[in-house]
C-alpha cells in the first residue's frame, strides 16, 4: 500500500506542478489568468464544491486553469456519483478535471528493540470532478449562481475595505513602497491616491496582510526566509501572491497583474523546479493565512 500510494503522489506532485512551471517558464501566472479579458468565465469566485464549501490549497489553482482553459462560467464541480445523486448527469462527451485529496494511513513497524511502532503516511488521491456546466439536470441554484456572478456589480470595494479594517492589523500610509515590517509588526502602503486603482490596493494590501500573518503571535511561519531573494524568500512571496489572488476571488476584486512580481518569476521557477512538492505547499500554506484573516472577521449572530 505505501509504494502504491508514493509512486501516485509523486505523480501527481510532479505533474501538476511540471505544469505550472511551464506557465512560469512562458511568463504566465496560472493564479492570474481568470482575470485576463479574454477568460470566458467573466468575473472570478473561489472553485466550490458540491455543498458549496470552497476548494482550498492546490485545487484552487487546478480547478482555476481548468475553467480557464476551457471557458467554464460555473463554480461548482462536482463527481460523477454526486451529479448522478443530485438528479443530474454528465454530458455526453465531456471530460472530468483532476483534483487531489490529502490523507494518512497508519503503519505498523517493528524496531530494533523488537517494540512495534505505529507511523502515519501522508499521501494523495487523484480523483475526478465536472464543472456544473458539463452536468444537466441540477437543482436550478447550481446554474444561478453562475449567471449572478457574471452579473454582479465589478468590484465591492466598500466590502474588502471593512474585512481589512476587521483583520485591526497596524497599516501605515506613506512613501511608495509596499511591504510588511515584521520586527515592528506593521504593513506599510503607499497612499490610496498613488494606486492605478481601487482593485490593486486591494490586491496589494490582501498580499501584505498575507506576510503580516506570518508574524509568531499569528500563524508562524518560517520558510526559512535569511536574506532578500533566497528561496525562502521567494516561497513567502510565492505564498503571499497565492493568498492574494484567493482573497480576490473570495471579494469579488478583479485586480491587475502587478507589474513589480513579475521579477519574482525566476526565482518562484528556481523554487518549483528544485521541490515539486512546493507549489502544494505554498498553495496550503495560502489558504491557511486566507483562513486565518476570514478569522478575523465579525461571526453573523445565530
């Protein structure tokens, strides 16, 4: 069973992430296409599940590039056997998209000292889902949905403004740099004013609150981040344009590319080319501070 269940998770490591890093490699960011003006799908939301609950990690990007590539409109995916018990089927000729699914199993070993010792193995599943749009017969909402958010108004900046004000991190308005001081636990921007538009400071500020959730009293994490440029720099970079792009589709923002990560590109691909599992790893670790400053935010009264 654990050769097994290696052999398919270095697959699908090196698979999935062999196809990011030829995007890099063509100066594409797989996270940013479903904002380009050609993406059929109009405006962008978080991949969901069956039940509504969103994707996270990995699946978020894949499932991305799957409605990207080819021009899905709808959220929702779904299995086989959900759609079949949902009153739906899979359209004649359509092909499913890959997600993956992470999980231990327990293993019983015997040491040296005759003791038997039980470990858990990490492992991934491959399976596969369809977009709503390659099911008929669903429940009506699973089509409404996707007309509302190609409807819906472009941006609702009054919406991100109040979840960062949430988050009560220490902003700083001033200069022309953007970055997160961590020492002194504050994120700097410049002013509102100097933004091309709403949407980039948005996107900027969800980026440098990603960096300021790194800090020990939040979630703690050390990518082993020494100098400017290194490869745990590029990794917290990488991880913080990830949570970033997730962060706009949970607001509804539309944001530019940033012309200033494009030189994170050599480094991101130096990263991905060298651990096949980092694309994962960066992506979990951009859902966990997402998660995080959702935290953060007023819970409704029951």
């Amino acid at each position: 069973m654990a050769t097994t269940s290696n052999t398919t998770r270095t697959d699908v490591y090196t698979r999935v992430s062999s196809k990011i890093i030829d995007n890099l490699g063509r100066g594409v960011k797989p996270w940013h296409r479903p904002w380009e003006a050609e993406h059929a799908a109009g405006r962008i939301a978080r991949p969901l599940r069956h039940n509504g609950t969103p994707y996270k990690g990995i699946n978020i990007l894949m499932l991305w590039a799957s409605a990207e590539s080819q021009g899905f409109a709808n959220p929702f995916w779904l299995t086989f056997q959900q759609a079949k018990e949902l009153g739906g089927f899979v359209k004649k000729g359509e092909h499913g998209s890959p997600v993956v699914y992470a999980n231990t199993f327990k293993k019983k070993e015997t040491n040296d000292a005759g003791e038997e010792t039980e470990q858990e193995i990490p492992f991934l599943k491959e399976y596969t889902v369809f977009n709503a749009a390659q099911v008929e017969g669903l429940p009506a909402y699973f089509y409404e949905l996707a007309k509302a958010i190609e409807t819906k108004p472009l941006v609702r900046i009054e919406q991100a403004e109040a979840f960062f004000a949430n988050t009560n991190a220490d902003v700083r308005y001033g200069g022309n740099r953007a970055y997160y001081a961590i020492d002194a636990d504050y994120v700097r921007m410049p002013p509102f004013e100097t933004f091309k538009d709403a949407e980039s400071h948005a996107a900027t500020l969800g980026h440098e609150l990603t960096h300021w959730t790194r800090h020990p009293s939040r979630l703690n994490r050390d990518l082993g981040r020494k100098k400017w440029g290194d490869e745990g720099y590029a990794m917290e970079e990488l991880v913080a344009e990830l949570a970033s792009a997730f962060l706009c589709a949970d607001l509804s923002i539309t944001p530019e590319v940033r012309e200033d990560h494009a030189s994170y590109i050599h480094e991101w691909l130096k990263v991905l080319k060298d651990d096949k599992r980092a694309i994962f790893s960066a992506a979990s670790l951009a859902s966990q501070a997402v998660d995080f400053l959702h935290g953060l935010q007023p819970q409704p009264s029951e």
